[in-house]
C-alpha cells in the first residue's frame, strides 16, 4: 500500500468514524430515539390507567342509574342511611372498671 491510500484509508475511516458519533449523539441521534421510546412507553401506561379508571368510573355510574341494590348499599355505608320500618338498636354502654 503506498502512502496516499494509506491515508486516504485513514481519512475514510475518520469519517466514518465522525458520522457514527454524529448519528449516535445528535439531537436526533439514537440516544434521542431511546428517549422518546422511554416517554412514549411511560404515556402508553398512563393511558392505560386512566382507560382502566374511565371503565369503572362508567360502570359506577351505570349501576348508580339502575341498580337500586346498589344505590341503598352506597346510602348505607356512605351517608349513613337507614330503609323505612328498620329500627337501629344500640347497645348501653357499660362502666369499664379500672380494677385489677
């Protein structure tokens, strides 16, 4: 190999090279490109959860519109709610004695 094919092989594979890291490491690089895959899978299951969220609040609602089953349970547990001719028996309260 002569001397100007040596550095002609050099220069190329400087080039080269410089283009790989320009490719790797450029706003638009590969680097860049791992980010957004990154961003776009965080989004993926962030949609994913709210869908999730969104069927079950539209279940809730469905069933707060027709069944009245429901309706009475939440009135209990939530605001504390009685039906017509139920009575609420409620235990006397009993002196604790601190005696041992």
């Amino acid at each position: 190999m002569s001397k100007i094919q040596k550095k002609f092989m050099m220069l190329t594979a400087l080039a080269l090279f410089a283009f790989s890291l320009v490719i790797i490491f450029d706003d638009n690089g590969f680097v860049d490109l791992r980010k957004i895959r990154k961003q776009r899978d965080e989004i993926i299951k962030q949609n994913e959860h709210v869908r999730d969220t969104n069927r079950d609040l539209y279940r809730e609602i469905d069933r707060l519109k027709n069944d009245t089953e429901f309706i009475e349970n939440i009135a209990r547990q939530e605001l504390g709610m009685i039906g017509r001719d139920e009575l609420i028996l409620k235990p006397r309260g009993r002196a604790v004695s601190n005696e041992r």
